[in-house]
C-alpha cells in the first residue's frame, strides 16, 4: 500500500508539472500594433541587399519594393518584360535555373501594388513570344502558362485588353510536388495575388491555403491568408505570432531565422513580415 501511494502521489505531481508547462501564451494583439512594428522594420532595416541571399533577390526585392517602398524592382528587368534572377552569381552551380516562379509572382506582386500596367503589359508580350517560358533551366521553373489566366483577368478588371497567341489556362495544383515548401509558397503568393487584385479567391484556393496553414501552423502568412478569407480564428493566430516580442521585437530588427515560418530557409524576416501585414489589412478593406 505504501508503494501504491508513493506511485500515486508521483503520478500527482508530473501531472501538475506538466499542466503548468503546457499552459499557452495568451496573446490579444491588434492589427494596430503590427503596422506599428511593420512601419518601423521597413524604415530600420539594411538594404535588401544584406538581407537576401543572391539566389532569390528579385523574390525578396518585389516584397520589398511593394511593401516597404525600399527596393527598385525594375533593377531586375534586363529588357522589357525579361526578368530574371540574378543568375550570373547563382546559375547554374547554386540553382537549377534562371528563374523561378516565385520570383516573377513577387515582381509582379510588385507591379501591381505600384499600380504599373504597362510594365505587366510588357511582360505579358515577352511571354508570348517565348511561348511562356522564362528562362533557362526545368520547366516546373520557367514554364509559366499557369499564369496567364490570371494576369489577364486582372488586366481586364482595369480595362486592359491583352492580345493572346497560346490557349489560356487555369491554374491547377500539381500533384508531383508537396504543397509544402517551394510548391507551398508558389501556390500562397499565386493565391495571394488572386485575392488582392480580383478581391475574391475560388473554393479551391481556400482548401489548399487551409491545408498549408494545418501543415505549417506557425507560418503566419498561410495563417493571415485563411484568417482573411474564411473569418476564422486563423486571422487572430497570425496577429499573436507577429506580434510575439521574443520573435519580433518592437524595439529592434529580428534575427535573420527562419524557425518554418515563411518555408524558407536563411528567409529575411522584414520583407515576409511586411506582405503578411498587407494581407492582413486587406481583410478590412
């Protein structure tokens, strides 16, 4: 009996151990206090530049440009509508290409926040001439087709009409590759661009950004991104994880991490901070 006693009280106390330790953080942060720390990170940080690694500078340039207004994207368009990465440092002993969608999703984010049709126009006549391929290197890269249906709805919406020369496709998820990751961020900014532009995003859209918030849950941009079209408490859960002081402090520049938030490895925090700030503002407009 005695024994049986020692077990029990042993028992007791783990259990309120471990109680105490599983206890969550309460946070209540508002969208308010995020443009606050956004506003200051964008004015505070070094140049894109020191932030970025070679490989996917035009990709954190476009963020930069579009949402903290410190970046010149067109430093990345060698002629009209011809964008790549910057390729002579990373191509092709670092990357398997010359581009990479993500990349062109982030300068276009970039041109249409600064409103530039004509530059989308350009880039819309350099694709079909070169039967939307953007590059050199495998086609899940440069191949872009699945971005022409969606450059021409938002075109259209501003009154733009664009000649077309090749069948314009919807865009489909690909099944050969994990939504998580590379796939995952492409299929985000494609979703994201969608919504900001057109103001809407289809039924499919939100089950595949649930399902990268489910697989990533401490991303707050997959997180922002199902808050703000599903009214979820997901909204809330991407406000807590921005406005975290231990990850992001008000009173200086986060550590260059990435901790899985963004799917990103070595990804600089200011860029992807300020885009998930946007989506969440966007909710209220």
């Amino acid at each position: 009996m005695k024994l049986v006693y020692i077990l029990i009280s042993c028992l007791i106390i783990l259990h309120l151990c471990g109680c105490e330790n599983k206890e969550p953080k309460s946070y209540n942060f508002t969208l308010e206090s995020i443009q606050a720390k956004s506003d200051f990170y964008c004015i505070a940080s070094p140049p894109i530049e020191e932030l970025s690694n070679r490989c996917d500078k035009l990709t954190f340039h476009g963020m930069f440009d579009a949402f903290c207004r410190r970046s010149n994207i067109y430093d990345h368009e060698w002629n009209p509508g011809e964008w790549h990465r910057d390729y002579k440092e990373c191509y092709p002993d670092d990357s398997r290409s010359e581009i990479s969608t993500e990349g062109i999703l982030s300068a276009l984010i970039a041109m249409f926040e600064r409103g530039d049709y004509d530059k989308i126009q350009d880039f819309w006549d350099y694709m079909e001439r070169n039967d939307w391929v953007a590059g050199v290197g495998p086609e899940k890269y440069t191949k872009m087709l699945q971005l022409k249906a969606l450059i021409k709805e938002i075109m259209e919406k501003h009154g733009i009409k664009l000649q077309n020369h090749a069948k314009v496709l919807r865009y489909a998820a690909e099944s050969s590759d994990s939504s998580i990751g590379y796939r995952g961020n492409v299929l985000a900014f494609y979703i994201f661009i969608h919504g900001y532009s057109l103001g809407y995003i289809e039924s499919w859209h939100l089950k595949l950004l649930k399902e990268l918030a489910k697989e990533v849950p401490q991303s707050p941009f997959y997180q922002a991104l199902v808050g703000c079209y599903d009214w979820s408490e997901n909204y809330q859960i991407a406000l807590n994880i921005l406005g975290d002081e231990e990850m992001f402090p008000s009173d200086r520049i986060p550590e260059n991490i990435n901790e899985g938030l963004w799917d990103w490895s070595d990804s600089p925090q200011i860029p992807l901070f300020a885009m998930t700030r946007r989506v969440l503002e966007h909710c209220h407009e």
